[in-house]
C-alpha cells in the first residue's frame, strides 16, 4: 500500500544520534524519507551520522538545542535550503532525571520541562508556518507512559510529558483546518541508553528490582526495543493517518491495560 511510503518527504527527527529516535529516523527514510537529525554535541551528531552511514541511511545531521529558539530557528531555515520544507517533525529529544520531588532543584526540574516540553513547542512553532504554506504536516510528539501515571522520583518528566500529551492534543485542535495532524506516541519501558540504570544488574548477578517489576507490569512480559516503535511512527508519518489527529499512540505491550501479575 502506498499510504505508508513517505517518498519525496522531509522528516526531522530530533535527538535521533541514538535510541528511540536513531530507531524511527531509520524507519522514516526505509518508507522513502529524506531525514535530518540534531543533537546538542557535534561529536554526538557525528556519531549518529557514522551509525547511519553503516546501516546504509544517508542523513543530514545538525547540532542544534532544541530549547535555544535561535538555533533552532537557523537549523530549521539551513534545512529548508539544504533539503527542502519539513513535512514531518518527530518531537523526539528528551531527558529525565530521577530524583526525589523534595530534594529536586528548581533549577533541575526547570531543566526537564525546558527540553521535554518547551523544546517540542519551539520546534513545532517552527516548523509549523511552512506546513501551512505546504498545505499538509505531519508532527509526533514522543510522549510516556508519565504522560498518563506518575511514579516516585520522576514528578518533572511526568508533569513534561503530561503537557506535551495536551500541546499533542492542541496543535491538533489549532491547526488540523490546515490538514497538519498531530499526533503523540506513548512508548512504554524501552531498553535505550535512558532506561539504562533501571535494567542493571545486581552485584550478584540478580536481576535490578526495577527490571523485574517492569516484567511483571507488562502483558508482553518484556521490555520493549527500539524497533517496536518503528511502525507505529511510519503509520503516523504517511498518508495513512491522515484522518488520525490529537491521538496518543500508546506502544506498551499492554502496561496501561494491565494491573499487573497477580502475587
Ligand atoms: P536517550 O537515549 O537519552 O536519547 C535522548 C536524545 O535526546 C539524545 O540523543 C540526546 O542527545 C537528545 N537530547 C537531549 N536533550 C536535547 C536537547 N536539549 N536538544 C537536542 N537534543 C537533545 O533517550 P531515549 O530512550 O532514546 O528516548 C527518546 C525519547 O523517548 C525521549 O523523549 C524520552 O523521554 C522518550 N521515552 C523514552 C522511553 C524509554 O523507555 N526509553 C519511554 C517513553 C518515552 P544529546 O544529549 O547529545 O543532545
Ligand atoms: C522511568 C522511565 C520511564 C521511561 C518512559 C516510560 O524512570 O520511569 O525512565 O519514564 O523512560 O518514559 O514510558
């Protein structure tokens, strides 16, 4: 079916030198897109641009903070020229930290929010303009499983992710007239460089607590992998949800249906 294919298109991934994101650039250009990617550090974008190179992707790749409107303005405009408007934004850069609520600084919890929800927000508005010149849009934000619940230790990524789930849900509302569709992917527990110290072992070669509780919370009793989002972000890229807007698409194995493995 050709509603899946993404031939002629522009996508910008963001924070996509590894994980998550590396995973769904990669998936983009396999449907047919012509794909940028940033990162804060030019030895990070290198390497992500080594590691496209080997798997056989060639991508454009540009340092660029997603929470400096001027840098990510110029980045936006040098895409433009370089490889044409963008027709699909991946809101994918993020980071968490894991720290109790009253022994979080302000300054830390600021820092979460500022790249998890105000960065989407500065490169949405971004890009949006020429969308609506374009006359169509595509724009994923990567939401959470926090986008929905909280847990100990993570109060700044949940009350992040929990408004990017409604700026999802308004971008959709403000500008689906101009046939630009919004949409949010909700990953669940995914082995990247982020879930790291959650998935490390014991000293004695047991399991970490975390990894056996995530097992027991998720119907596929597995965590999930990068390449389980691969689909889910093509099908919101393409044509074919071109009717599909303001939804978050939940990649769980089942977490948010579930109330966990009996004792
Ligand atoms: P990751 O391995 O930590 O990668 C995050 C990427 O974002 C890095 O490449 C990082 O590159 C980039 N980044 C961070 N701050 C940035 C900024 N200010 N400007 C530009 N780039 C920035 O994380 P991941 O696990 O792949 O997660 C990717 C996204 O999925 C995040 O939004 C995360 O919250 C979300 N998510 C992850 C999971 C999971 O279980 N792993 C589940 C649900 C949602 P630099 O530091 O080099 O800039
Ligand atoms: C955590 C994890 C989660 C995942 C993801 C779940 O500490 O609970 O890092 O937040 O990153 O967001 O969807």
């Amino acid at each position: 079916m050709t509603q899946f294919r993404l031939d002629g298109k522009v996508a910008l991934v963001t924070g996509a030198s590894h994980g998550i994101g590396y995973a769904i650039a990669s998936a983009l250009a396999e449907a047919g897109a012509t794909i940028a990617i940033n990162s804060r550090k030019e030895d990070s974008v290198k390497r992500g641009l080594e590691a496209f190179k080997a798997d056989g992707i060639n991508v454009h790749g540009y340092v660029c903070d997603v929470t400096n409107e001027d840098d990510v303005n110029t980045m936006v405009t040098r895409i433009e020229k370089e490889i044409g408007v963008i027709d699909i934004l991946v809101n994918n850069a993020g980071i968490i930290k894991r720290i109790p609520m009253h022994e979080m600084t302000v300054a830390e919890f600021r820092e979460v929010v500022d790249i998890d929800l105000n960065g989407p927000f500065i490169v949405s508005k971004a890009v949006i303009p020429n969308m609506i010149k374009k006359g169509h849009g595509k724009i994923i934000n990567i939401c959470s499983m926090m986008s929905e619940l909280g847990r100990e230790t993570v109060s700044a990524y949940a009350a992040a992710k929990g408004g990017l789930k409604m700026l999802t849900k308004n971008i959709c509302s403000e500008y689906g007239e101009h046939n630009i569709q919004c949409n949010g992917i909700g990953p669940g527990y995914i082995a990247t460089p982020q879930t790291a110290p959650l998935r490390e072992k014991q000293p004695d070669g047991s399991p970490h607590p975390f990894d056996s509780f995530i097992i027991s919370k998720t119907p596929a009793a597995r965590w999930g992998t990068p390449e389980d989002l691969k689909g889910p972000a093509v099908f919101l890229a393409s044509e074919a949800s071109n009717f599909v807007n303001g939804h978050i698409l939940y990649v769980d194995g089942g977490i948010l249906a579930y109330i966990g493995k009996q004792p």
